[in-house]
C-alpha cells in the first residue's frame, strides 16, 4: 500500500492529531501512533490500523494511479460545475471612481484616457456577445446569465442614462442584474432601481462611522447605512454588505454589528453580511497576504467574546472557506476544480470593446481575449489560455496536499511567482487554524 498525496495531519494536544484526506474529505481524530503507519515504511503493515487506514482511503493500492484518478475526477467535477453556474458578464462602466480609498491600489490607473464611459451602443454590443459567448460555451447552464454592473464606480451621477438603459436590458432579455457599488450616489439613484428590476447590490463599508470615513475618503457612514435602510425597503433587492476588514479596522467589527443589530437588517431575508479580507490585486507586495491568517485567528476570538459578530458571514478567505463548509454541514466541500471565476463561464467587458475573463486585471491589455466593439471577435487561444488551466496544471501546485481546498490560488500569480509562498502559506494557516477551532467549538477535543 501506498498514502494518498493528499492526507493532511494537524497535529493537536494530547497526543493525537486530526487526518484529513482533502480529495475524498474523509477526516479523524486519531492517536498519533496511527498517523505513523502512512509513512512509506509501516504503511505495509498488515494489521487492523493500516486495514482502517485502507478503507478510509488515506492509504491507497500501491499500484493505483492517483494522479490518473484525480485527472479523471477533475474533468468531470469541472464540467458539472460550469453547467450549473449561470453565464457572468461583468460590466466595466467606468473605471473612474469618486472615492480616494486609503488601501484601493486601483485608483493610481485611473489616468485621463481610462476615464471612458460606456455608450448605449456598446451595451447593445455587450449583450449581442454575451449570446455568442453562451453558444461558443460546451458547458454551461440553462438559467439565465447574470449581468454585473461594476467598476470602478458605476453609480456616479452622470452614469443615470447608461444604467437604466443597461437594467432595461437585463429585464427585457430577464436575465439577472447586480451593482457593485461603494454607494455614495444610492439615493439619486432609488427612482431608476424603482422603475427599472434589479436583483442585488453589494456596498462595501469598512467600519463604524470614524473608521469607514477615515478609510474610504469621501463616503459618509450615516448618510450611507440610511441609503442601505432605503434600499431594504424596495422590496425586491437583495442588499449585501461588504465589509473588508485589516489588521487597522478588525477591533471596530462588534461596533458596527451593534449598529446593523439595532437597524434590524437582519431580520430582512434580502439582506446579508459578510467580512472579507482586503486584497491588493497589483501583485505589487504581499503584505496584506501574509495578515492573513493572523487577521483570522483575531476574528476567532473575537467571535468567542463578542458573539454579536455572527451575523457576518465570511467570504474570500482560502483554506477557510473549506471549514466554513464543515461548520455548516458537518461535511468537508467538493473538490475546487477551477482556480476562480475566469474558468466558469465569466467575461468581463471594458468601456473600451475589449473582453477579458478577470476584472482585477482588466487595465491590462494582455488579459484581453477578445473585444465586442466594434464587433464580436474572440481569440481562441488567449481565451482557452486562462479557462482551460486546470489547478493540476500549475507547476507549483503539482503534488500539493492543499489543492482540493485551494484551486490553485489566482492565475495572476503566474507572472509574479513570488506569491505562491506567502499565499499557501496563508491557506495553510487558515485551513489549519479553521480546523483546531472547529474541533474545540465542537468539542471534539
Ligand atoms: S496555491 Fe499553494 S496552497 Fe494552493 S494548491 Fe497551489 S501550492 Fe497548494
Ligand atoms: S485570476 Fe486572480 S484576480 Fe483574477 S479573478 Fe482569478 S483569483 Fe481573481
């Protein structure tokens, strides 16, 4: 017999540890003894502990291909996956924004010529290469594609015309409509959401009121939960509420829970929370990567101290995401198959005509797979580039016991390799500190 490539142990006290197999989710507490018999060496040992091992599939047939296996699994997970995902397009209004952020590392590209807007035409346009899109896809679902409205801002004042226009659209075709916005021009635009249907908008605040405006300079707290207050009231958005959160802003989390607890949002089904961690996409340093798991482990326990801050919800955090899941179904997730949204069925659509499938890079002409102004034309092969790269396919990657739980990180890491190290160690920390909690809350230790 053999171990399987993707056992993970986390050591706990006591003399036993956690084994996890992050491909099949099989997971037990055992004494640490046991955990000996997967080195090469004992794994042979024919007794009822490497028998238990056996059908746990924590070791494996010495003959059995695993890599093989895993190819197979992959294909088929990856081909499921994109046929219940809906078609994404994302749509780049501008990539201009009223705010100055103190953390944003997107506002230093926004120069004289990015500050190109959308016309009536070239929405036209994006919803012509949308279909062409969904008919070029193999696999793909049959509900409706999802627009996204994004930016930079797309709410600003001068921006009216096009977003009606682009709501009017999606309710034509009835297709679904979101806005990514920081919200500072919700109010002017009640009257449009009102006439026109759209199914959600996400705002992004960072704290209670001396935190969110000292870091997101030109937004007003009070002026923008009474927005949100508003759009709860038009019956059928979905509100979600963004709050990234850093080392500088994490202690003020129970403040602004308070707040929403006394607004009552969250007895409103539309309305969900959720904590992210900030995230700087340049790949210019992975300072804020490697806060990671720290800014976690401070999240734990805060959430024993002030248990108020449960009604966030956490997203984007890698490694954790899995015990999320565990901590939600008792069972350990799927596979993740796709490294993130630019293999499952995403575009993005720049003021420009380009394509590209990732919004974070979207300044960047060597993302460009293709454009929809002045005409539809995809290139195949920059497109298939990034939706084709399988997470078995990253070199740094290959032979990782995480890869189950990870994806395989960003494909932008690719161009700057330097981050693959501080990355995996965030989803390792995570993982392994999301699971030690998890056995405590649990009891299981
Ligand atoms: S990005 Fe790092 S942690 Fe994730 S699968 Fe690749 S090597 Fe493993
Ligand atoms: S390539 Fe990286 S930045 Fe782009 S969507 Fe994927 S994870 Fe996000």
């Amino acid at each position: 017999m053999k171990p399987s490539n993707f056992n993970l142990t986390i050591e706990l006290d006591n003399h036993k540890s956690v084994l996890i197999n992050t491909l099949t989710g099989a997971m037990d507490i055992l004494p640490n003894e046991t955990i000996d018999y997967l080195q090469d060496g004992l794994c042979n040992t024919n007794d009822e502990v490497a028998e238990y091992l056996y059908q746990r599939q924590y070791l494996l047939d010495a003959d059995l291909d695993e890599a093989q296996l895993v190819q197979d699994l992959y294909g088929e997970l990856l081909k499921h996956q994109r046929k219940i995902t809906p078609l994404r397009g994302v749509i780049i209004l501008t990539f201009d924004c009223n705010l100055r952020c103190k953390y944003c590392w997107q506002q230093y590209k926004v120069d004289e010529k990015n500050k190109l807007k959308l016309t009536r035409d070239k929405v036209d346009n994006i919803f012509i290469s949308m279909e062409h899109l969904y008919s070029s896809l193999e696999n793909k679902s049959e509900q409706p594609p999802i627009i996204q409205l994004f930016g930079g801002e797309p709410l600003l004042p001068e921006n009216k015309e096009i977003i009606a226009y682009s709501l009017h659209k999606c309710s034509e075709k009835k297709w679904y409509a979101q806005i990514t916005t920081n919200g500072v021009f919700l109010n002017d635009y009640m009257r449009i959401f009102e006439e026109f249907p759209v199914n959600e908008i996400q705002v992004t605040i960072d704290g209670p009121y001396e935190v969110h405006d000292r870091r997101r300079i030109g937004s007003k707290y009070e002026e923008l939960m009474d927005s949100i207050g508003r759009l709860l009231q038009v019956n059928r958005i979905h509100t979600k509420l963004r709050v990234n959160v850093d080392t500088a802003n994490i202690d003020t989390l129970p403040e602004l829970a308070n707040d929403i607890i006394k607004r009552q949002w969250y007895t409103n089904r539309k309305f969900y929370a959720y904590i992210a961690p900030l995230r700087d996409s340049s790949l210019e340093e992975p300072k804020l990567i490697l806060e990671r798991s720290h800014l976690l482990q401070k999240l734990m326990v805060l959430k024993e101290r002030y248990p108020q801050i449960e009604i966030f919800d956490m997203l984007g955090w890698n490694g954790y995401q899995a015990v999320r899941v565990l901590e939600n179904t008792g069972k350990m997730p799927y596979p993740r198959v796709n490294i993130c949204d630019t293999n499952m069925n995403q575009f993005v659509f720049t003021p420009k005509g380009e394509i590209h499938v990732c919004a974070e890079e979207a300044h960047d002409p060597a993302g460009i797979v293709g454009y929809y102004w002045p005409e539809y034309v995809l290139n195949e092969s920059s497109f298939l580039g990034w939706y084709n790269r399988s997470p078995l396919q990253l070199s740094n990657c290959k032979g990782c016991a995480l890869l189950p739980v990870c994806g395989g990180g960003c494909q932008l890491f690719i161009k700057n390799r330097d981050f693959y190290g501080p990355y995996c160690q965030a989803v390792r920390d995570s993982l392994i500190g999301g699971i030690k909690n998890y056995m405590k809350q649990e009891k299981l230790v």
